[in-house]
C-alpha cells in the first residue's frame, strides 16, 4: 500500500527508528529523536544497498517518488546510484571545496568574532584534534551517524566525556549553520541525542572553612617562586575574580590612584568594577616595577606580549602540594561567596555583584557597574582585613 501525505504527517516518534514503506524499494524512516529520512532500498551486483534520498518535509513525497524512478532508471542502465551519486559530491566537494573542514573553518571565523581568544581557540583546537583527521575531507551530506558516534567514542575512550559532549555540539552547529546556507540538508549530530556518556558534574574544589583558609594563606605568603606567579597567587583570593579574567589583566584597566580595577567580563560582556583593597593595591604597587613594560599586569614567563598561561596559578598550588581536590583557580571565588556570607554577614545580592553574577533588583532590572560600589568597596577592605587575620592565627576556629 502507497504511502500518503496524511500518514507522513502524523508519523511520530517511538522509542526506537521505524519504517514506512512506499512502493517499488522506496521507504520513510522515522527516527527516535523525530527526523524523517528518504531512503531506497535496492540491490546491484547482487547485493541489497540503501540510497539516502533527503528528509522529509524538505523533500516531499512526490519529489522523494522522482528520486526514486531516476535511481531505477539508473539501475536499469547498469548504474549504482549510491556510487553515482558519491562521485557527484565528490567532483562538487573538490570544485566548491564543500567540505567538513571548510564549512567548520567558514563557521568558526564568523563564530570568533564575538567569542574570547581563548574560547574560540578551544573549539578549533577540539576540531583539529578530534574531526577533522576523520571526516574533515568529507562533503557533510556523506558523513554518517555511525562515523560521527565512531570518532565521539574515540574520545570517550581516553577518559574526556565533557569533551565528546562538546565536539558533539559544535558539530551539530557547523551542520546548522550549513542548513542555512543550503549546504546540508539535515543535522545528523540530532540523531546521537543521548548515545554518549554522561558527563558527572563536580564541584569546583574550594576551602570554605576559615581555619583552613588561614592555613592556605600562609603557603601562598611562602611560596618561592617567582615574583609574577607570587604575586598572581596572593592577589587571587583578594578580588576573587575569574581564573582567566585575573591572568589577563591590563595595566591600562588598573587605576591604583583610585584604588579601582575595571574591565569587561568576557563570559556576559558586562562592565565590572573591583574595589582595591590597600592589600591588594599593595601588591599591585610592587609588581609594577616588573611588569609595566608589558601591557599585562601578570605576563608570560616566555613572552611579556602574552598573558600568563592558563596553569600557571593552578601549577603553583600543585608545587605547594595544594591538592587539585581541595583547591582550584576557581575555588577563591567560592571561597569569598561562603565566608562573606557566613562569616561576616554581607548581603548576597552584594556579594552576587562583586562576583560579577547577574544581580536584578526588585522591578527585574539588572543592577549596573557602579550599583552599591561604596557597599561593596568596604566589603572588599573588610574581607582583605578578614584574610590578615586568618593568616596571623594559627587557632582560628
């Protein structure tokens, strides 16, 4: 029985793929995850194939019917239209350079120009390393969903779930943004919803309880490296700032007159101000010297037209056999959120901003920059007070 139009419509999904079946080997397959997928089943040489003919709606029924009439025609004149239609994309692909690799590239530049650096070489790092070496020379309409599963496992089998996850769903964007540039028909990454491990999520290590936070204060006041990567460590726990946000810092944001940082925060592209506490201006004031011939306040050890790499803080610790965990680069901002909560009884919503969080006020409105900033200026000399305490306790409780 002849498919119909009604039939197609009100297919839906099951828990696993299903066919229905047209006539003379021409059938639709409907996926768990809701695609509907044209497909001719055939044989040549003696051997049963199957022909991808599009998704449904964008081929309709009647179209999806041509395709088929033009593949028997096809085979009745000695022709695979597989391996006829593999070599047109391949000719198409070498003259247009429609590959995988060109379209990820496409995307990605136009992607980098509202991303960080340091994000956007992640994603292209990620593609290099886990796509590209398998099916990056592939036109996308010939990559299939058991060579894109193939390549994730490969991933997940060293151990980098978080990882598979993400290359999964740059993927998936590469295929969307080819869609809409009439590049690719479907997004085959939706049809691997739920095939890959879950990622377990951890908690970021962070010392929270203030004998202990004293304790780490002292190793940090004793390391014995060098006087960038020391003075890095020690300012950390005083603006709690994001990991990145702290190595990348511009003299030209630093006012140490007025006691002030202020720089945009990369992951909301918000203005942000941090209140210098007189230690952390201190600290400030001594590096200067060192490093003001860079326009970075904690430059590269190899370079001063670079920031300081990415490790360099967390290594640090390592050496001060700070266990990864117990403490992280992020782990100074849970830090201060729990003890200025707990401890010394600051407003959340205070605590929230400083922190750089998007805080609303009662009406729904987003607080700006300079909202509470006398607030939160005493706040920040109070908790640079809090820390000196602790540090000069060996009893603290």
């Amino acid at each position: 029985m002849a498919l119909s139009n009604t039939a197609i419509i009100n297919a839906k999904p099951r828990d696993k793929n299903y066919r229905l079946y047209d006539e003379k080997g021409l059938y639709l397959e409907v996926t768990k995850a809701g695609g509907k997928l044209w497909r001719l089943k055939y044989r040549f040489g003696g051997k049963e194939k199957r022909l991808a003919i599009g998704s449904y709606p964008e081929r309709s029924l009647k179209v999806a019917r041509e395709a088929r009439d033009q593949a028997r025609t096809q085979l009745s004149n000695g022709v695979d239209p597989s391996a006829h239609k593999q070599a047109q994309r391949a000719a198409e692909t070498l003259n247009n350079g429609n590959t995988f690799e060109a379209l990820a590239r496409e995307w990605h530049t136009g992607k980098s120009r509202v991303w960080s650096t340091v994000h956007a070489k992640n994603v292209l790092d990620r593609l290099e390393r886990d796509v590209f070496p398998y099916v990056g020379g592939r036109a996308l309409p010939d990559i299939t969903v058991p060579e894109l599963l193939k390549l994730l496992r490969r991933i997940e089998e060293r151990g980098a779930h978080e990882t598979a996850h993400r290359v999964l769903g740059n993927v998936g964007e590469v295929y969307r943004y080819a869609i809409a540039s009439g590049q690719a028909d479907r997004n085959i990454a939706l049809d691997l919803k739920g095939a890959l491990q879950p990622v377990v999520k951890t908690h970021l290590a962070a010392v929270t309880e203030p004998k202990r936070t004293g304790e780490l204060l002292r190793m940090i006041d004793a390391y014995q490296g060098t006087l960038t990567v020391q003075c890095a460590l020690k300012l950390a726990p005083l603006v709690f700032v994001r990991p990145g946000e702290l190595r990348s810092a511009l003299w030209s944001d630093v006012d140490l007159e007025a006691a002030e940082w202020r720089f945009t925060v990369t992951k909301t592209q918000t203005e942000h101000i941090v209140p210098l506490a007189r230690q952390a201006s201190e600290i400030l004031e001594a590096l200067y010297p060192l490093t003001c011939r860079s326009e970075f306040v904690f430059p590269g050890a190899r370079s001063r037209f670079r920031p300081m790499s990415n490790n360099a803080v967390l290594s640090a610790m390592r050496r001060m056999e700070i266990d990864k965990e117990e403490m992280s680069g992020h782990g100074f901002r849970a830090m201060a959120r729990t003890i200025l909560d707990e401890v010394l009884g600051y407003r959340p919503d205070i605590i929230e901003q400083q922190l750089a969080h998007q805080v609303r006020d009662p009406l729904g409105r987003a607080y700006n920059r300079t909202t509470h900033l006398d607030e939160r200026k005493e706040m920040m000399q109070a908790w640079a007070d809090y820390l000196d305490t602790l540090k000069a306790s060996e009893t603290t409780s």
